[in-house]
C-alpha cells in the first residue's frame, strides 16, 4: 500500500463504511478469499441482512461450487455474527456491510450547510435466473445517511474508430473468443481484442488474465492455420506510435519501473513503494532510456 494511503488511513475518523449494489447476493463480483479477509478486520464488524437470504436459501445446492462457497459465507456472517437489530454490534467499533438491490439516484445535501447528508437508494427486484438476472426497479426509495460518497460503477469502452464496432449499450467489442466479429457477425481478419472491451466490467485480475491469454491463443492458431501471415519483421504499431507523438512503455521500461519502486519500498521496509502519479512514472522511463 502506498505510504500516502497508510497515512490518510491512519488519521481517518470513518466509523461505518456500506458498500450497496443494485443486485443481490447470488451476483456479487468479489471474491471468497477478499470477502473472508474482510470479515476477520480487527475491532470491526460485518453487517449483512439475512433477509437478503430468504428467498435464496432454496438455491443453494444447485449452484455452482464457487458461487456456492461465497453465498454460504455471507449467510453465515448475516446469521451468526449479526443479527441485524444491533445487539451484537461492539460498542465503539467499526462496522462495514452490504446492502444489496439498491441503486443510488440522487446524492442529497443538508439544507443549512450544503454538504452531502444522505444517498438518495431505489429499491430494486430481480427478473430472471440468479447467473442472467435483470434488475427491475420498483419506484420505492429510501435515504442512507452518510458523510462520504464513493461511486464505483466500473468501466465502458469508448469507441476507437469507425473500423472498430463497438456495441453502444453494452461497450463490448462483438467477439468469440477474442477474434472480433463485423455486423453480419463474420470474423474480422487480423483484428482481436482482450481486456474488459472483450468481456465488459467483470470479473478480478485473474479473470482478465485468462482471458487474454485466450485471445493470445486464437491468434496463434490463426497464425497456424494460414488465417494470418507470418509478421514481417520490424515493429508497424511502434512505427505509427511514433508518427502519432504517441508515448509509450514497453516491457524493458516497465522493467525500469518495477526495479524503482522494489528500491523505494525497501527503503520502508515494504516490497514495493508503488507510483500513482503518471507523470512522474513517465520520468523514470525517459531517464532510464
């Protein structure tokens, strides 16, 4: 963790932090491993409704192993260490929890000091099964107080250019596999994609990371097949990079980076002091070159 971080954490003063999502349980993107280790936080409590689970309890047993594992953690943490009336929230403590089928429409203001006073929530309902459910909402409202407003809503991919579609609603590039489909949905030779343009906002590292070395798979194949000619030799995308004033990082610069912030964290005791600041990345690379 950067040392600004520790640092601002160390003076925070927040007590109760709620992370709301507008689906439910059976659709949570974290993992079991980041859920466990929140729920063992020193000095601090987890707090999920267990009427979140009642309708859901009946699905259990045919859900996918993984999917399964997370559900059953949450619904052990809602029943047994909160009972949602408050008698087991320590005095003085810090709590976090979850508040599922809500999504924030409105950030509302104190009247006599301008400042943020609540999160204005619709109350959502689920259609369809738990892996493709759609949310509904109800016309129903309620106001969360809060101090502070962080919104994580994930990411959508601008479109590049008129040659690369790009599904407007969704920002995924049509694709199998990685290999990019044109409108009558046939392959686009020589193009691919990977990342959240592939798959849209989903997922951990992890996850992108197969799925990458997905797409480096198919491009391979085509490679062997005669669907691509061999590369000619000589770097095109540097090439135009360059006539474009385009800066960029290749691997042997990364390199440089990794090695300056290992040095700065062992300075700290820490395994790495990482850089945020971009420009200041970008410094270390044009002085290594």
């Amino acid at each position: 963790m950067c040392t600004h971080a520790i640092e601002a954490l160390a003076r925070s003063r927040v007590k109760q932090v709620r992370l709301v999502g507008r689906r439910g349980p059976l659709q949570v993107a974290f993992t079991i491993k980041e859920l466990r280790e929140m729920t063992k936080l020193p000095h601090c409590s987890t707090l999920i409704d267990p009427s979140y689970f009642h309708s859901i309890k009946s699905l259990l047993s045919e859900l996918p192993r993984p999917r399964r594992r997370i559900t059953e953690l949450m619904l052990s943490v809602a029943e047994n260490r909160y009972d949602y009336r408050g008698d087991k929230r320590p005095a003085g403590g810090k709590e976090w929890g979850l508040s599922f089928l809500r999504s924030p429409v409105e950030i509302v203001s104190s009247p006599t000091t301008g400042r943020l006073d609540s999160l204005r929530l619709e109350i959502n309902k689920l259609q369809g099964t738990w892996d493709s459910a759609k949310v509904v909402p109800t016309g129903e409202f309620e106001d969360m107080e809060c101090d502070l407003a962080i919104r994580s809503i994930g990411y959508k991919t601008v479109r590049v250019g008129r040659d690369v579609p790009c599904d407007p609603v969704t920002g995924i590039v049509p694709n199998v596999a990685g290999r990019v489909l044109d409108r009558n949905k046939s392959y686009i030779r020589g193009l691919y994609c990977s990342g959240w343009v592939k798959t849209g906002p989903v997922g951990v590292i992890l996850t992108t990371m197969n799925k990458a070395y997905e797409t480096a798979e198919v491009i391979q194949e085509d490679f062997r097949s005669g669907t691509l000619p061999e590369p000619e030799r000589g770097d095109i995308l540097e090439k135009l990079n360059n006539e474009l004033g385009v800066d960029t990082v290749s691997f042997s610069d990364w390199e440089n980076i990794d090695r300056h912030e290992v040095r700065e964290g062992e300075k700290k005791g820490k395994p790495r002091e990482k850089i945020v600041d971009l420009t200041q990345m970008m410094d270390i690379v044009h002085k290594s070159r």
